[in-house]
C-alpha cells in the first residue's frame, strides 16, 4: 500500500498555484432522505444532493499571484494535486465559490491566511495529465 505525504502537494486555482500551503481541507457530504412511509416499522433513507467545501491555510505572500487571486466572491477551478504535479499523480478538482478569506498575525509569529471555499457540481477524482 502506497502512502503519501502532505508536503509533496500542489494546489491550484485556475492555473495559477497557491504558494506557501500550510494545510488544506476537502470535505465530500451528501444529503440523506427520509423515504419511511406509514405502516413502516423501521425507518429508511435514500441518497440526496452531493456537495464538498474546503479550506486552505498558508503562510501569507503578498508576492505569490496565487494567493493575491483568491478574493471572497470568486469563481474558478480548484485542483488539490495530494502527490504532486507529475503527470499520474492523484488529483480533486472541481468548480468552487470562494466563501471567505481570513488573514491573521500574531506579534511573535507568521502573518498567515485562510481561505474557505464551497464545491458548485461535482468533485472528480483522477491524475494529473
């Protein structure tokens, strides 16, 4: 079995990647339906709507066009590249919402910032080409 670790990943939004990654997030949630009718003795359930979110922390750079792109309100394609960005790597991607954008500082550490954004369709999961 194949283990991979975090700090070979690669994120993107649009072409452009996000530089200085500390950590990032991508949660994969689906709706669940009642479907119990009366006389039924047990509940049950179907499956609803699909959705992912996530988020991202890095170490603020004024200088990365990556990270300077990312405002809350806009739209664009993630791609989280958790081995990397060789070609057969393994990749999510999908289209998303940035829905907010922290940065933060403390006197005795980093400035650093952290962007939460919501999945729009679906998350595909497959290799970098």
């Amino acid at each position: 079995m194949a283990t991979l670790v975090g700090k070979d990943g690669v994120v993107k939004i649009g072409s452009n990647a996000i530089g200085e990654i500390r950590s990032y997030s991508i949660e994969q949630t689906m709706d669940v339906i009642e479907d119990s009718v009366i006389g039924d003795t047990d509940r049950t359930y179907t499956s609803g709507l699909k959705s992912f979110s996530g988020s991202m922390d890095v170490f603020f750079d004024d200088t990365n066009t990556g990270q300077l792109d990312v405002q809350v309100g806009d739209t664009g394609t993630i791609s989280v590249q958790v081995e990397g960005d060789t070609s057969g790597d393994h990749k999510l991607s999908g289209s998303i919402l940035v829905t907010g954008r922290t940065i933060t500082a403390s006197f005795d550490g980093m400035v650093e910032a952290s962007v939460s954004f919501q999945g729009s369709g679906a998350l595909t999961e497959g290799t970098v080409s």
